[in-house]
C-alpha cells in the first residue's frame, strides 16, 4: 500500500464520517417522505465512500 493512497482513503473516511454525521442530523430533524428518500441516497454515498477508502489500502 502506497502513502498516497493511504492518504486518499483517509480523506475518503473523514468525508464519509462527515457526510453521515450530518446524513443522521438530517433524517433526525425532517420526516417528510422525499427527505427519507435523500437521506438513503446520501446514505448510499457515504457506504461507497468507505468501500472505496477500503479498496486502496488493500
């Protein structure tokens, strides 16, 4: 494994942990049925974030 892509998946998780953070706020604070529907879809981002970030420090 590279320094840089150590790096990069670093920075992929930080953005992931940060995108969930406010993803959890989010569904928290609004209910409607199209804010669910965005909270899964940021949901999604931040799982493929994590993939990702896994896949370059294998």
């Amino acid at each position: 494994m590279s320094y840089i892509n150590a790096a990069v998946a670093a920075a992929f998780e930080e953005v992931a942990s940060g995108l969930e953070e406010r993803v959890e706020h989010f569904s928290s604070s609004y209910a409607t049925d199209e804010d669910v529907v965005k909270a899964q879809f940021l949901s999604e981002i931040v799982d493929e974030l994590r993939r990702v970030g896994a896949q370059l420090t294998e």
